[in-house]
C-alpha cells in the first residue's frame, strides 16, 4: 500500500474544511445547529449518546502524545494529595503551635498541633517520593526511548514530589489529571506536553498502567487504595502481567490494610501476599525494581487460588 504524506493527499484536510464551513453565507440554514460539521458540534459531541466516542478520543490522544515522545514505559507513583513538603509541614507546625499558645487550653487546637505533628511525620514520604522519582528518571531517560517515566495523578502531595523529582534531574514526566468537582490543577513540575486532562476515570486508570513497569504506592486515601487494589486485582486474576508493586512505609500500610488477615479469612491466597513488596526508602524501591527485572522471566508468573 502506497502511503500519502499530507503534500499529496487528495482530500482537504479537517482544518480546511472548518476554514471553509466558516466562509459561507449567513443565513437560516447556516446558522442552523445542524449545518454544523458534526466533529466540529461541541453540543453534538457532548450528547450522552456520543460517550463511547468520547471514550475513544480519551484513549487515544493521550497515547498518540506519549507515541510521539518515544515513551516505552513509565513508573506510577501513588500517594496522598494531602501529604505536604517537609518545609510546609513544618510551618503549619509551627502555625498550630502559636495558635495552642493563644488559645490557651483549648481542645481543638491542641488536636490541631497533634495533626500538624502526624503530617510533619508522614512528610517525609514527600522527600521519599521526589528521591525516588529522581533515580528512576536519571536511569530511565538516558537514550532515545524514554523508559521508566514517572507518571502520577497529577495533583498536590506525592503528587507533585514525583513530578518534582523527575524535574530536579532534566527529566520529563507525566500528569493524569482528572475534573473533580473540585478544583484540580496539575503541579507545575509535570512536563507542560505531557499534562493530561481526563474526565473518565476508567480511561485514566487504563493509562496509568497500559506502559507500567513499576507501581509506588506512598501513604494516600481513597484515591490511592482505588488505584493500588485495581492493580493488585489485575495482577491476582492474571489480567495483567506482574509488575513490582510497592507499598511505601511498611508500618503504616501494616497499621491501614490487615492483608495477612484476608488471607487467614481465606478471601485471598497467601500467594497473593506475594505480589507487593514493603519498601521504607527511594533506594529500597529502585533495588526491588532492578531485582525483578533481573530474574527469570518465568518467575513472574502470579499463583492464584
């Protein structure tokens, strides 16, 4: 099959044809919604009906961007949007401490310094997650395929640490934001052309892993036990091949999620209890990595019950 460079196409290009659709006379039937070129209709396209459309388009633009920027796989990092830079913690510290002083003894502020403590302490996975997201970067994006690309959520907290990490070695990195009904604006360490907005939550998740060699999954809240257990689910069912998933301070997940519980309950295989690793430092992290790669490919295979 004899393939065409735009010069030599035949037909006029989308862009042509809306260039010439706006050259017509004004009248009734021009004004008409119907007149519209249908993949230039904004109310058209935004019909119910055209979801599987919307879909579609979802899926594909952000793969024709990473396509274009020979991204081969990425890394996902996962965590709390609400887990702030050691720096931030410590000013709110400092700020709940004053107002305890003014307050006097006050119940409230006293929860509120015993808050801004536990945030200080859990801050430290910020650090964690901007030193792993540097040594994985500077491994990754080293040759003309970009490998090992941190991609993130795209918000605050680890978030932003990830993103921030990439950014601190020259190195590009990936932001999948999504509309909530409140405001999320992507961190300004995400590279500008690969910041991504979504509104399918399905279609983000199918991104985060459709080039993923690694999950990192720091601290978090709904949004991180979402997307860690999606994971753990594929990889259980055989749905997806392994990868390393990581669970970042191993006292705190043990404290959150009782897992060895399930598998005592029987609602889980022990073997199961193999497919993630508790690592507590960036270097941990990277080691599990480069050690699962570095085994036989036959032993990545998942038990399952």
């Amino acid at each position: 099959m004899v393939r065409r460079d735009d010069k030599d196409r035949i037909f006029p290009t989308a862009d042509e044809d809306v260039e010439a659709a706006e050259q017509v006379e004004d009248t009734p039937q021009t004004r008409s919604p119907a007149y519209r070129l249908a993949f230039h209709d904004d109310d058209f396209l935004l019909r119910d009906e055209l979801r599987p459309v919307r879909l579609q388009l979802e899926l594909l633009k952000p793969e024709l961007a990473l396509q274009e920027e020979n991204i081969v796989s990425t890394i996902v990092v996962f965590g709390s949007a609400r887990t702030p830079a050691p720096e931030e913690a410590e000013r709110g510290l400092a700020a709940a401490e004053e107002k305890l002083r003014e307050a006097g003894e006050s119940a409230d502020a006293a929860q509120d310094v015993g808050r801004a403590r536990r945030v200080l302490e859990r801050s430290r996975y910020y650090a964690e997650a901007r030193r792993f997201a540097a040594i994985a970067s500077r491994v990754g994006q080293c040759g003309p395929e970009r490998c090992y690309v941190v991609v993130t959520g795209g918000g605050p907290g680890i978030m932003e640490a990830a993103n921030r990490g990439a950014s601190d070695v020259g190195a590009e990195s990936i932001g999948l934001n999504i509309v909530l009904p409140f405001e999320q604006a992507p961190n300004p360490y995400i590279t500008p052309k690969l910041s991504f907005q979504f509104h399918y939550f399905a279609i983000r998740k199918m991104h985060f892993l459709m080039r993923a060699r690694a999950l990192v999954c720091f601290p978090g809240g709904f949004g991180t036990m979402d997307e860690l257990f999606e994971a753990l689910t594929l990889i259980q069912t055989g749905k997806i091949e392994p990868i390393p998933v990581l669970l970042f301070g191993e006292a705190w997940w043990r404290r959150i999620v009782d897992f060895e519980a399930m598998a005592d309950e029987g609602v889980i295989s022990p073997h199961d209890l193999e497919i993630f690793t508790y690592v507590d430092t960036a270097e941990a992290a990277w080691s599990a990595i480069e050690e699962f790669y570095a085994r036989p490919r036959e032993r990545h295979r998942t038990h399952r019950a």
